[in-house]
C-alpha cells in the first residue's frame, strides 16, 4: 500500500514539475494543417521556433495561438490561449 502511495506522488510531482500539454491549450480545437513545407503543424504543448508552425484555434475570434517561452520550460512551444484571458 505504501509502495503504491509513493508512486501516486512521483507522478503528481512529475507532472507538476515537468508541465503536461494541456496547459497550453490542447483541449481547445484546433486545425491540424499542412504547411507549405509538407509538414504538419505542430500542437500546442509541443516545441516550436516560430509562430508560423503552430496550428491555429478553431475559432480565431476568440482564441489566439503563438510560439513563446513557458514558465516552466527553456524552450519555446506552441500555445492557443482565450483573447480575453490575462494570461496569454
């Protein structure tokens, strides 16, 4: 049973500590898209190095999308955020 507790907490921590896609805005449409290059555009939660890369919002009216650096992590990944929120 203790065993069991230990593990439970190694995975809260490490998602907590390492971040989880969601955070950025996966679980809000999104198109996934070729680009002019041949590939597909990257999802949010997932590194980027430009805006350009990152697949848009279903609904560009009230979401936006980009590519910036997370608090939690060094490198940069795509985000889809609400136009309104404080926190895009």
């Amino acid at each position: 049973m203790k065993s069991i507790v230990y593990m439970l907490l190694f995975c809260t921590f490490t998602v907590v500590i390492l971040g989880h896609p969601n955070d950025h805005g996966a679980l809000i449409p999104y198109r996934a898209e070729k680009l002019p290059n041949g590939e597909w555009c990257i999802r949010p939660g997932y590194s980027c190095s430009e805006r350009g890369q990152c697949c848009m919002p279903v609904d560009g009216d009230t979401y936006t999308y980009g590519c910036g650096r997370a608090w939690s992590e060094g490198s940069k990944v795509c985000f889809i955020c609400n136009r309104e929120s404080s926190m895009c």
